[in-house]
C-alpha cells in the first residue's frame, strides 16, 4: 500500500478545504497528514482514518519548536513515505519538505535552497496575476495534485437547512475581511425574518460563534441588534469546542458567516452557508465547498484586494467594499432572494453580488466547484473560459476515464510558451 | 516538382517524440534532392537542464526561461537571415515563439509545422497554428475542420511513416538473439493503460522494453535493463527478435485499456517497415493505411493484425503464436504496404506539393548563377564540377552557391576561394 504524507501548515480552513485531496489519496494508500498541533482535533475530528500528526508551527517556545519538532522530523523520515504533498507555499512548508527526496515531492519540490513549483503550480501563479477572473479554488486546486482527483459532488453533502437556528459566526482571523457589527445588525434581522418567513425554523435561536477574541464583538453585535431579537440570541463565543461546534453547525437551518474555517466546516457538514466575502475573500478561491451556498461578493474595482495592501478605497475611514453591505438595494435581495428580471432592474446590485455554489457535471473527475449569479458579469464569462482550459488540462494530465473537451485557449492567464517548450515538471 | 533545390529549414524540438521524426524528414528531404539545414535545438537543453539547476527563486526562473525561449528563437531568426530557406518547418514543440513567427511573415520566409500530436492533449495548436503558413496534422475530424473553417489555416492530414533505410530487420548475433529474443514484448513507456492491460500478459514469455515503468511491483520483472532509455537502434534489435511485438497505443487513462483513438503511432509504421509482425490496436484513421485484419473479420491480405478490447488481444496472442507462418505473411504484406505507400519521403514530397499548390510563388524565384565576364571558360568547367560536388543544379542562384562553400570544413580550392573573394567583393563595393 502507497504511503503519503499531506502537510498542511495553515489554517482552520485550509485543513478543511484539503479534503478533496485527502479523500481521493485516502483510497489509494495510507495518509498522514501534518498540522499545527492547535488543530490537531479538528483534524482528528474531520478525519478519523487518517493518522494526524501535529507540529508546533505557532504559538510555542523556541525550545519546544527545537526539541519537539525534531522528534517528529526523525520519525517522518524513518516512516519513508511514497509521495509527500507539502501543500503550502510557506517557508515553514518547504523547510519540511527537505526531509524528503525531491522526487517524491508533489506541487512544490526544492533545488538547492529555493522552492521549485511544479507545473500545475505554476499555472495557479499565473493565473493568481488577476484575481478578479481566478478560475478555480482551493479546495480543488489542491485536489488535482492526486493522479485520480475525488469526484468534486462526493466531497460535502449538498446543503440542506436542518431548522434548528441560525448561526452567525462573528468575525474571521482578519477583522478586515469581516462584517463589522453594525453592519452584522442591519443584516442578521433580515435574514432572520426571510428564515422565519420560510416556515422552516424549528428552533428560533440565532447562535453567536466564535473565539474568545470575539467577545467584544459578540457585545458590540448585541448591542446594535434591535431588542427584540435579544431574546434569541445565545452567545457561544469561546464556549465551544470543535465537537461542540460540530453538533451545533450540523443542526443549523443556516450559518452566516464571513470567509472562515467555521464556513468551510458548515460545508463540510452539509449545513448551508450564506457568506459576506470583502476586502481580500474571494467567493471563488475560498467559497464554502459543495452545492447550496450563497456568497454576497463585494465586487468594486478594487475587489479583491491584496490581503497585506492598505485600502485605497475609503469613506469615512470604512473600506467601500464593507459600506456596499449598506446598500437598500441589497438588503432588499437580502430578504427575498428571488432575482427576478423586474428586482434586478429596479433594486439593481451592482457592488454586491450573489453567487450560488453547483457542480456543473457530476460526472467528471475534473470537475470543479461553480459560482453563478443572475447577473452575467464580464469577469465571469472570462473565468468560464479558463474554468474549461484547466478542467481540459487536468483530464489530459489525470487518470481518468474523461474525454478531453477542447476549449479555446486564445488570450489565457494558464499557459505560457516555456510550458510547450520546455520539458514540464511533474503535475 | 521543383525546377530546383529547397533550402529548407528544420527546426528540431529540444526533446520528445517528434525529434526523430525530425531527422527522418531531414533525411527524405535530402533525398529527394533538397538542401537541408537543421536547427539543432537539443543541443540547447542542457542549457535549459543547467538554468533549472540553478540555486535561484522560482520567480527569477521564470524569467530566464522566457529569454532563454526568446535567445533561441534569435538564434533560429538568426540562421534563416544566414541562409535565407525556401521553407522553415518545425516540428511540434519547435522552440518557435510568436514573435519569430511574425518575423519569419514579414521577410516572406514561408513556414510550415508538422504537428505530430494529439490536438486534444496539447491545445497549443490553437495559439501557434495561425501564425504558420502551413499545418500539418495527424488527425482527421474535428481537428481539420476547426483549422481550414474556424482558423482559415492551410491545413493537410498528413499520417506519420517510417523511414526503410533505418527500420529494417536486423541480423542478430546469437548472444544478441539470446538476450533480445521473446515471445511477446513492448517497447515503450509505460503510460497508465499500458501498465494495467500489461498485468493480464505475465504467463507468457513477455519483456517490456523501455522508460517510466518504475513503481509497478507485478511488471517489474519483466521490465528489461532496469526500465532503461532504449535508443532508436536498439530498438530494432528488440523488434527483430520478437515474435508479436505489442503496438498498445498510449492512454493517460487507466481505465481505457483499448483507447480507439484516431491518429496512427509511427511505432506501427515503423513495425511494418522492417517486415516484423505485430498485434496493434484498432485505430479510426488505421484502415486507410493498412488492411486490417482481426479474428472476427479475418483478411487475405491482411497487413496488420489488430485487436479491439483486451478479451481480443490475448485471443489473438493465442492464434498468432501458433501461427508463424501468419505472421510472417502479414508482416511482409505490411512491409510492402509501407515501402510504397507510408515513408518520409512519401510525406515529405505531400508536404512540399500541398505548399506549392497553395502558393503563388514557391519556391520563390531566384536570381540563376551569372556567368561573370572575368571567369574564363576552363573554370566554369571547374564550377560545373563543383556545383556537382555540392550536390547542386546548374541553374542554382549564386547566393545558395557561396553558402555551401561557407559551410566546407576543408580547405578550399583556389577556384573556390576565387568564388567567395568574388563575393565579398561584390558586396564591399556594391557591385
């Protein structure tokens, strides 16, 4: 049986949005997968087959990072695993990764001290030049590193409400990419009121969740909220676990949520997500994975910004992308979500806009989670036209049984001449 | 066809599949009486490999690889303004960029590729197609209709061949027969399909020849030399000394043993031209080069035995090895079919009346050799010896004359260098 070893050094989310590649490694071999010892039982939680080893890549002491860490390095390599997937561009990614034969090494591979990008890797960089049209996101950029990629539907249940509340998570790690609370007020009650209009809220609580650092937050929040939502309100900010939260998403008829870990395990769960993605979250690298979400982009010039770039875009010291979500406009498709010619025409969006999540095709390996809304923009009708060039790509270079449909590669951010040159790294 | 010599251009890529094919078209082409040059590109990937080891950021990488695609293509521009061709034909993946492409338009040169790749697996063609004068495929439907409709590009199906004076069947020494010798054998990477449709031949007398098969516990020890590289010429030693030799065509998908594709490999023109027997899979574009035969639909005149699913070929490998009188039938019928039909030359002479038929003026007009008053009468008599000795017409245009001279290692004849002097000459004082 073929061994791997999955590194995945970042966040909450990002273990989550590994799954797709955990999942198709997982019926090849046997997989180990490496993390930050914070989210080992999250980890061990989302992945019960898989052995889950922590790594102290934050929050210690330099001694424990030595003496530790050099334990676990010793053991890595005695385990001499087959393939190994560091999947981080980090430096703390690729200094892993020099345990290993270069050779063995899938996405990003080393020569001499410097990482070296295969080519699939390459191409998300190009790509990555313009955001505005990315094709295709994370979870299934990592999952074409697997020779056969997992079929994209099978990833995440499709999302259905299950009627006991709704769920707001506060805010993410970057206060920059979330909802203020009073922004959060003005929206939480219209949401509320649809979910209440809908007749399929069994249990009328509106759930806080959150970190420690997000009590102030939960403050602030209750307090711009009108009174007589108080009586709904339970504030689990730092009072749950990630079993806890488990049982609490699991059961929820919604989650709202800025681009968060806590969104991506609502995906995982099957329960929907309604996202508010601004400043550098993008609907289309970190949407919630699977069919059933709903994402309100930010969507000015600027979106989405650099996530260490300062905000150009600015009235009255708040960025333009959060006061979008003031918009009447907005609010009003808030409530009704029905998008209908006539709404759109008289209550036009234009700084915010609503994608839904579908799979296109469930029958192919290379298929890749989409995002569409009423409104056709022109950076969609770009996206789709890379969106074909990569999924043609990927069932030329993967093993699957899919026939190749050609698709016009005129004017892409993929390719390069070099690629058709030069000998290619391997996928 | 011509009332003279090409000077043609071929542009070799730095490594791959077509770069033999590259030098069989050189080859044909100087048969046929054309004047060949070729740009030599795999002798650039050591620089290419060189650049890749260095200890330097991806990001800087990436920008030597762009310049290092730019300087060949330089150097490319650089030896059609030496020697001005005719036609500049590449190869697929040729280290041709689009800026070389539109250059090569502006000064006139006319250029062609012959694009010996799956156009599904390498889409490439659609950035570089319309930007040659002439495409040439290997595939039918489509692919052709999308070039000569959607395109406008002067393309022409134009199959893959062998070349008989390098495929032939070679005579063993009995230490080569004992080493080569096998009842079935592959010779040839190990794509997925090959590698899962190989694991129902282990009770036979099987070897697989070739690269990329590591990794594969149940063929390793049928994979010969270690899963070496095996060179062209040895190839043909391994071919000779095998009663079927196995023609799977490639597939990246495990699960499509059989893949029915289109286009034809040049392994099984290769195959047929050294009078060698093999068992192929069926192909959409194969009966229009071969008659095919296989045990549902046998054929008199069978040229190739094929098979289409893998329940056929071990039904075949069963028939064929109690069959040797069969298989050397086929195999010659095969061989005749090639010698006629299926060489470079064949294919270098469509390329060539497929550009002259679409052309104005190809090849374009050249100024013939003035006899200058100064040259007395006995040393045209040594020119017309040298214009024979270099291969050349009588009426060739003194330009082309002077660029064979430049390119002779030996020291030059006193008529010669009164030749090139001549030259210079005239372009120092523009006369």
């Amino acid at each position: 049986m073929e061994k791997y070893l999955v590194i995945q050094l970042a966040r909450f989310g990002d273990i989550i949005q590994s799954k797709r590649l955990l999942l198709a490694l997982m019926l090849e071999g046997e997989v180990t997968l490496l993390i930050d010892n914070s989210l080992i039982n999250l980890a061990k939680l989302m992945y019960p087959t898989i052995r889950c080893i922590g790594i102290n890549a934050s929050n210690s002491d330099s001694r424990t990072v030595w003496s530790e860490n050099l334990k676990i390095f010793n053991f890595l390599q005695q385990e001499q695993f087959d393939t190994v997937y560091p999947l981080n561009h980090s430096p703390l990614c690729q200094a892993i990764s020099t345990l290993f034969e270069p050779d063995r090494l899938i996405g990003y591979s080393r020569h001499g001290g410097y990482s070296r990008q295969s080519n699939w890797v390459r191409m998300a960089f190009r790509w990555l030049g313009n955001r505005k049209k990315t094709p295709i996101n994370l979870v299934d950029f990592w999952a074409m590193f697997a020779q056969t990629p997992y079929p994209a539907h099978l990833v995440n249940p499709k999302a259905q409400g299950k009627g006991y509340g709704l769920g707001v998570v506060l805010s993410g790690q970057n206060a920059r990419r979330s909802l203020s609370p009073e922004y959060y007020a003005k929206i939480i009650p219209v949401v509320f009121q649809r979910l209440q209009n809908s007749n399929n809220l069994k249990e009328k609580t509106i759930f806080f969740l959150g970190t420690q650092k997000e009590e102030n937050f939960a403050k602030k929040l209750l307090f711009s909220l009108p009174k007589h939502l108080h009586p709904h309100i339970q504030n689990l900010a730092g009072k749950t676990s990630f079993q806890d939260l488990q049982e609490i998403l699991s059961n929820l008829e919604l989650l709202l949520s800025p681009d968060t870990g806590t969104a991506h395990f609502a995906g995982h769960l099957g329960t929907p997500v309604e996202g508010f993605y601004l400043s550098s979250a993008h609907v289309f690298e970190t949407g919630p994975y699977g069919e059933g979400h709903t994402v309100w982009q930010a969507n000015l010039p600027c979106s989405p910004c650099g996530e260490f770039q300062a905000c150009k875009s600015m009235d009255k010291n708040e960025p333009n992308c959060l006061t979008a979500f003031n918009n009447p406009h907005f609010l009003y498709h808030l409530l009704h979500k029905e998008f209908t010619e006539q709404s759109l025409a008289s209550k036009h969006l234009q700084s915010v806009i609503p994608y839904f999540s579908s799979f296109t095709d469930n029958n192919h390996f290379t298929t890749f989670l989409t995002w569409q809304s009423p409104l056709r923009l022109p950076q969609d009708i770009q996206r789709q036209k890379e969106r074909n060039i990569l999924e043609n790509y990927c069932a030329a270079t993967k093993n699957t049984a899919q026939d190749i449909q050609l698709h016009n590669i005129e004017d892409n951010a993929i390719y390069a001449e070099t690629d058709w040159i030069f000998p290619q790294n391997r996928p | 066809m011509f009332d003279r010599p090409l000077k043609i251009l071929i542009v070799l890529p730095l490594y791959g599949g077509s770069l033999p094919i590259g030098y069989y078209c050189a080859d044909a082409l100087k048969k046929l009486g054309h004047h060949v040059e070729l740009f030599e590109a795999p002798e650039f990937l050591q620089a290419h490999t060189a650049l890749r080891s260095l200890n330097i950021s991806q990001e800087k990488l990436n920008i030597l690889e762009q310049n290092f695609v730019q300087l060949i293509s330089q150097a490319i521009y650089a030896q059609t303004e030496e020697n001005k061709p005719d036609l500049v034909l590449a190869m697929a993946q040729a280290p041709i960029n689009k800026i070389l492409l539109k250059k090569l338009k502006q000064d006139n040169i006319v250029t062609a590729m012959w694009f010996v790749e799956d156009h599904q697996v390498f889409p490439y063609w659609q950035l570089y197609a319309p930007l040659y004068d002439y495409f040439f495929v290997i595939q039918k439907e489509p692919f052709l209709q999308q070039l000569q409709n959607d395109k406008n590009i002067k393309a022409l199906y134009l199959p893959l061949a062998a070349d008989p004076d390098f495929h032939k069947k070679q005579t063993l020494t009995s230490e080569e027969e004992k080493f080569y010798q096998a009842d079935i054998a592959f010779m040839g990477a190990g794509y997925p399909n090959r590698r899962i449709a190989f694991r129902t031949l282990l009770k036979y007398d099987f070897k697989i020849w070739g690269s990329d098969w590591e990794g594969d516990e149940l063929l390793a020890r049928y994979v010969q030399k270690n899963g070496q590289r095996i060179s062209p010429e040895e190839s043909l030693k391994i071919y000779s000394a095998t009663k079927i030799n196995l023609n799977l065509h490639s597939s990246i998908h495990a699960n499509k043993l059989v893949s029915h594709g289109d286009f034809v490999n040049p392994r099984t023109f290769e195959l047929a031209a050294m009078g060698v027997f093999q068992l192929v899979d069926k192909r959409q574009l194969m009966p229009e080069h071969f008659t095919c035969s296989s045990l549902k639909n046998p054929r008199e005149d069978a040229e190739l035995a094929v098979f289409d699913s893998m329940e056929e070929l071990q039904e075949n490998i069963l028939f064929y090895l109690k069959h040797p009188d069969l298989r050397e039938k086929i195999a010659q019928n095969a061989q005749k079919r090639v010698t006629s039909e299926h060489t470079y030359i064949h294919r270098m002479k469509t390329l060539l009346q497929h550009i002259k038929e679409n052309s104005q003026d190809f090849p374009k007009k050249t100024a013939e050799f003035q006899w200058d008053d100064a040259i007395t009468p006995e040393t045209r008599e040594e020119i017309t010896a040298l214009l024979q000795e270099l291969n050349l017409a009588p009426n060739v245009d003194f330009e082309t004359v002077i660029q064979c001279l430049r390119k002779k290692n030996t020291v030059l004849t006193p008529t010669e260098t009164a030749l090139l002097f001549l030259s210079e000459w005239k372009k120092f004082y523009n006369a």
